[in-house]
C-alpha cells in the first residue's frame, strides 16, 4: 500500500478491526519513511451478477430497481416498512448463493412473484398483472382463482368466494346497478 502522503510502498498496519459483520476490515497504517498514518478500507468484491434481458441485452443486477417495482405492488398494502427492500435483498442474497454470473430476467420475475405471493395477495397480483402483461380478464380471473385454490387449501371449509351474494335477510347497502347501461340509477 502506498503513502498517500509521501508515496513510499514500506507502511505498516497498526490496528485492524471488522466492520460490517466482518464484510469490511479497517486497517490503520504508518509510513516507515515519513511517519504519517492513515486508514485503509479490504472489501470482498461481489462476483458481478448480471440480468439477461428477454431481449437478450445484458445488465448488471440492481437490487434497488427490484426493491422499486416491489415496493410499487406494495404501496398501500398492510406489510411492514421495508418489506420491498428485505424482499429485493433475499433474491439477490438467493442468486449470489447459486454461484451463477448470469440469471434470465424471467427467473428474478419469478422469484420476485413468489416473494409478493408470500407477503400479501394483492400486491401479487398487482405486479403479475403488469408483470405478465394480462391482455384480458379472463387472464387476471384465472390467476386470481388460483390464488383462491391455495388459499382453499389451507383453509379447509373454504371452497368459493362469494361475491355480490346477500343472505336472504341483509340490507343492501350499495346501489343496484342496471344491467342494461351499466351505470348508476338515478337518485330520488
């Protein structure tokens, strides 16, 4: 390691201590010509981890361009603060474990889905929507009715939702809406 100061290579560490749960090691050093000290910084240098787009363009993985798009599913949804953020984390610390350079965008999609999956349905589907593009209701139906088969499944008892059905004594409390022009009726 060079002198900043004078520029000589011979410096010596004085002290060295772990910072960061041991990820960074601060060293101070002296200068054996000049006698000045300062501080360097040993960090372990991440494998770069890139994206292949569908496209087929590559990009480096950014985990807070994930955390973004999660945390827009999640906006205003009762999970705690920072749940996009520990979720884009996970993934990544996920990819980084398999020891691979490149991962197919469809793949960090996937995982991104079942992490929404698992911490709140509505933002799943919020994000599988514009994730995969639904070019009509009957896609967004379908996957909203296999979210009702799992949840079903842990729930036994549970085999439909029934939605719009009254008991036969309640109240309605929202206006009937006109089967012919699809508005409200008028009010009187």
């Amino acid at each position: 390691m060079r002198c900043p100061t004078c520029g000589e290579r011979d410096t010596r560490v004085v002290d060295s201590r772990d910072l960061d749960d041991s990820a960074t090691i601060r060293r101070r050093r002296e200068c054996n010509v000049c006698q000045s000290r300062f501080t360097t910084y040993e960090r372990i240098e991440s494998a770069r981890l890139t994206v292949v787009k569908r496209n087929g363009d590559r990009e480096e993985f950014d985990g807070q361009k994930l955390a973004a798009g999660l945390d827009k599913a999640l906006t205003r949804r009762p999970v705690p603060a920072g749940a996009a953020d520990q979720a884009a984390d996970e993934i990544e610390a996920t990819l980084r474990g398999q020891g691979i350079n490149e991962v197919p965008s469809s793949r960090v999609g996937e995982m991104a889905m079942d992490r929404l999956r698992a911490l709140d349905q509505i933002a799943y589907v919020r994000f599988v929507s514009v994730y995969q593009s639904f070019e009509d209701i009957e896609q967004l139906k379908r996957e909203v009715d296999s979210l009702f088969a799992q949840r079903s499944d842990r729930a036994p008892g549970q085999t439909e939702l029934a939605l719009g059905l009254a008991a036969p004594n309640a109240r309605r409390t929202a206006p009937v809406l006109s089967s012919n022009s699809g508005k409200r009726p008028p009010r009187r």
